[in-house]
C-alpha cells in the first residue's frame, strides 16, 4: 500500500528556519500537503503543491518538492513559537476517492 | 473555517457497548471521511464516503460501520467497542477541488 514517512520530532531556535522532510512512495499521487495540527484541534491546511510543480512560496513557507526522490519538505523561515504544532504530510490517492494518505507528523518545538 | 463539526467531542465507554460518533458538515461536500489518529501512525482511514449511500472501507475499517443517508451527515459506528478503539477521531469533508477540511475530533475512551 502507499505509504509516506516523517521524522516523528524537531527542535529549532526562534528565529531560525525549520526544514521538515517527508518521503511518499506514490508516483501517482497528483497533489501533495501539508497539514498543521495544534493541540487539542484537528488539521488546518497550511499549503500544497501540484506533483508537477518543483516549488511553492507561501509568506514564510516553502514547498520543495523532488519527484524522482518522492521527497517533500516545508520549510518555515523565521520559525516563531507559535509554530510549534504537529505537521502533517499527506498525498492524494485517487484511488480512494481523493483520500489523503498521511504520513505519521513531525513535532516541532520552537525553543525560545 | 468551513462548516464541519463533530459529537460528541469526548466519550467514555465501556467494552462491547455499541457507540456512534457523528460528522456535521455545511458546505455540500461531497466527500467524507473518518480517520483515527493514534501516536506515531499519523492519520489512518477508517471509511469514506463519496455520496449519499455510497461508502466504502479504508485502510483500518475492521470493527466500524458508516452511514450517510444525507450530504451533510456521516455517522461512524462501533458495533461492539473495544479498548484498541480507544483513539482520538477525527472527520473531514472536500468538494470535487478542494482541500479536505477537518472536525476538531472526537477522543473516545473505551476501559
């Protein structure tokens, strides 16, 4: 089955950037995201890509995304404390009815 | 935010006792979704929905039924809860091009 894997935990400075990787085994998926949990609430979208695109820029937000590799990152330049959350990284299947696969989240803390 | 809630929000239940969650949605999605979180499994599918009366499993479906007699609505049920189904649940909905918007959960507690 499809699969997309994290690393489960990350600690970065504020004010430094924060890089979180994800790696997806479906070539077919058409579009990629990433998703913010905080505590105690569900999933906000926070960008997505096309699998034919290479970047996207959001504001602070970065989408880097390798194809051949099926590799994704975000990265979050100026990292604040109100960044720490879960991050979600999910792939679209059209096999299931456009469901999302989810990889299993990265904790991020932002240390003051 | 778009219009998607769910009840309840917490639950305590006891084993073998049947239980339902429901999932509320205002924007004429659709597709619906039940997932359940637990830590270091991200979010697994429990069933879709892609239409009123149309639904079918996902990938952790074992142990759950769904129904969806209305667009806005999707019901998960637990025939006969057990302590594995202690997790937090979490409903989504999408139209055809959108992204896929998020219940805050439901965390059931099954002792």
């Amino acid at each position: 089955g499809e699969d997309v894997e994290q690393s489960l935990f990350l600690s970065v400075r504020e004010g430094d950037s924060s890089v979180i990787n994800c790696t997806y085994t479906d070539s077919s998926s058409t579009y990629l995201y990433w998703y913010k949990q905080e505590p105690g609430a569900g999933l906000q979208l926070l960008t997505y890509i096309f699998s034919n695109m290479d970047m996207k820029q959001d504001q602070r937000l970065t989408v880097l995304l390798n194809k051949k590799d099926k590799h994704l990152s975000l990265r979050i330049a100026d990292t604040q404390t109100g960044d720490s959350a879960i991050y979600f990284c999910a792939e679209s299947n059209p096999d299931y009815g456009q469901n999302f696969v989810f990889g299993p989240g990265t904790r991020l803390s932002v240390l003051p | 935010d778009a219009g998607i809630t769910q009840s309840p929000r917490h639950k305590v239940t006891e084993t073998g006792t049947p239980v339902t969650l429901r999932c509320h949605q205002t924007e004429n999605h659709r597709y619906m979704y039940w997932y359940r979180q637990d830590p270091g499994h991200g979010l697994r599918l429990i069933h879709y929905s892609y239409g009123v009366k149309d639904t079918d499993k996902g990938e952790v479906s074992d142990g759950y039924s769904v129904s969806r007699s209305k667009t806005e609505d999707f019901l998960l049920t637990l025939e006969s809860a057990t302590s594995s189904q202690t997790s937090v649940y979490f409903c989504a909905s999408r139209g055809e091009d959108t992204e896929a918007f998020f219940g805050q959960g439901t965390r059931l507690t099954v002792v």
